[in-house]
C-alpha cells in the first residue's frame, strides 16, 4: 500500500497569511494526487486533483504543486472560511489512501 | 443539483453486522462508480471500496474485504454497504462518495453527510 504523509499535522496561522502544507507519498505516483478539505463534523470537499487543478469553484488562492513523491497545497492568503483540516489523496493505485491530516487554526 | 444522502445513525453490539444506504439523485446513478469511506473519531480517512453503479462490478479495500460488501440498487438509485462481524474499531463516520469521472478516476466530488456506525457492548 502506498503510505502518505502529511505535515505538518496542525498549524496556526493568522487571516491573510500564506500557509503551505506538505504531503510525502511513499513511493513515486506521478501527477495522481488530489486534496480535500473537511470542517468540524461535515463530509471532505473536494478542493484540487492531479497535483494542481482546481475543482470547480474552488478560489484561486488555493493552488497545488509536485510531483513523483512530494507535494505541497498553498493557501496564498488565508480566509476565515478556510480553517480546516486538509488531507491529501493518492490515485495512484488500490488502496485508495489519504494522507493524516493538516489542521489549520486560528492564531 | 447532485445530492447523496445516507442513512441514520446506527448502534450495534461487537459480531453484529450493520448496513448503511445511500441515496442519490440530481444525475444519471448507472454512470458512476460510487465510493465508500470511514473515518474513525479523530482519525483520517480510509477508503473502503467501490461499486460500478452500471454493471455491478466492486472492489474492496484488502483489510476489509472478507467483511465488508457493497451492492446497488439501479431503480433506487441507491448504493448500499454493509459491514460485518463488528468490532470496536469499526466505530466511525462512514460516507459515500461519487467518483469525479464517469470512467472511474478515483477521486471523490459528491459526499453523503455521513453515517456514525457505533460498536458498543
């Protein structure tokens, strides 16, 4: 099974700031990454698939990068909507696995 | 607009079994793969397996495939997956999910709500 690691695991960061979250595969699955994004006690939302493209909807200050084994979502400006916890994906191959987990608070 | 809506919230002794739905409308049900997926209390996610709404067809996660079957109903546009001999661990949100592509991705846009599965003696 392909394992994903996340980090860090939680952060706290300030409206407006930049904030970067990092996702290791554990071994190489190309462009197949996705992220998600789920608030307290409701289902994940979709936010980027294959490493950088936005869903549908999604607001440009989120933006994907990587490839191979290691990948990184950014928020360029934080917003209040936008505290959560963020895990990333790997399509690469069953079984389907997700990252721990990032959470982001408020500072 | 595409909705997935589950079923209720369910408590069950260790060794019983459990079956959760999954209704959806707002699109064609047969051209989808629908997707299942667990979250522990405080945990990650782990997804579970897939069912091709069109022909029937799964796939299961190895870790639960001797317990866990997924099925479908076309008229009801309804997905369905059941879980046996219940542990403790097996307490978690468990969501249903339509994959993002019709050919099947692996990728997950619509969710259920979610449904607490609780294993308590």
């Amino acid at each position: 099974d392909i394992q994903m690691t996340q980090s860090p695991s939680s952060l706290s960061a300030s409206v407006g700031d930049r904030v970067t979250i990092t996702c290791r595969a554990s071994q190489s699955i190309g462009k197949y990454l996705n992220w998600y994004q789920q608030k307290s006690g409701t289902a994940p939302n979709f936010l980027i698939y294959s490493v950088s493209s936005l869903e549908s909807g999604v607001p440009s200050r989120f933006s994907g990068s990587g490839s191979g084994t290691d990948f990184t979502l950014t928020i360029s400006s934080l917003q209040p909507e936008d505290f959560a916890t963020y895990y990333c994906q790997q399509n690469y191959n069953a079984p389907l696995t997700f990252g721990g987990g990032t959470k982001v608070e408020i500072k | 607009q595409v909705r997935l809506v589950q079923s209720g919230a369910e408590v069950r002794k260790p060794g019983a079994s459990v079956k959760v739905s999954c209704k959806t409308s707002g699109y064609s049900f047969i051209s989808y793969t629908i997707h299942w997926v667990r979250q522990a209390p405080g945990q990650s996610l782990e997804w579970m397996g897939w069912i091709n709404a069109g022909n029937g067809n799964t796939k299961y996660s190895q870790n639960l495939q001797d317990r866990v079957t997924i099925a479908r109903d076309t008229s009801a546009s309804t997905a369905y997956m059941e879980l046996s001999s219940l542990r403790s661990e097996d307490t978690a949100v468990y969501y249903c999910a339509r994959d993002w592509c019709s050919s099947r991705c692996d990728l997950f846009d619509y969710w259920g709500q979610g449904t607490l599965v609780t294993v308590s003696s």
